[in-house]
C-alpha cells in the first residue's frame, strides 16, 4: 500500500514540473527578454486589455507604448499610443527606418491609433 502512495506521489510530482517547465518555456515575458538579448524584434501586448500598456524589443532595444482608448466612426477603438524607451542610450544606431517599421508593425494592431514617440526618439523624427 505504501509503495502505490510513493508512486502516486511520483508521478504527481512528475507531472506538476512538466507542468511547471512548459509554462515557464511559453511565458511571454521570457521570450521577450530573450529576444531583448538576441537583439531581436518581439511583440508583447494584452490586446483585451487597454489600460495595460504593451512592449516591444527590437535591435536590443526595450520599448513600452501606452494606449489610449478613443472612439472611432462605428466603435471604441485604441486611437492614441504613446511610445518611449526608459534607456534611450540604447538608441545609438536607429535610424528613421527603424522607427518606420516598429510603427507599421504597431499599426497591424491598431489600425485607427495615431503614434506619438516621445523625447528623444521624436527628435529623429522632426529633423
């Protein structure tokens, strides 16, 4: 009898760090940290949620973007975003085309939203 215990509690245990390493693979902070170091471009956002603001790594670069809800012809859409880095030493090699692409990729999830970048990346832009 105290062997199948052992065995249900094995197994039990087993299964809870399978459990435990698949979710800690398929977090998303994780593979955004990861391809914050591979220098990589990750999209992380919560697209039911719009008081949570969403990240974006690109070029080893950590962007966070706040969404603002506005409303749209037919409904409430996302039509505002701000977006700003909290290390803009960082930013030493971005060009206009850079920026470019992470607005078109944010205008993939946010078609009616108008994107403010704030100081220093707008400087970029205004000159």
């Amino acid at each position: 009898m105290i062997i199948l215990v052992l065995r249900l509690l094995i197994f039990i245990a087993m299964v809870l760090l399978i459990y435990t390493a698949y979710k800690y693979v398929m977090n998303p902070k994780r593979k955004l940290e990861l391809a914050q170091e591979k220098k990589q471009f990750y999209y992380y956002d919560d697209v039911d949620n719009v008081k949570k603001n969403f990240l974006i790594t690109y070029k080893g670069v950590l962007f966070e973007g706040e969404k603002y809800l506005g409303t749209t012809e037919d409904s409430f859409e996302v039509v505002s975003i701000a977006i700003w880095t909290k290390h803009p030493n960082k930013l030493k090699g971005f060009d206009r085309q850079d920026l470019y692409f992470l607005e078109k990729e944010i205008l993939i999830h946010y078609p009616h939203a108008k994107i403010e970048w704030k100081n220093p990346i707008d400087q970029l832009l205004l000159t």
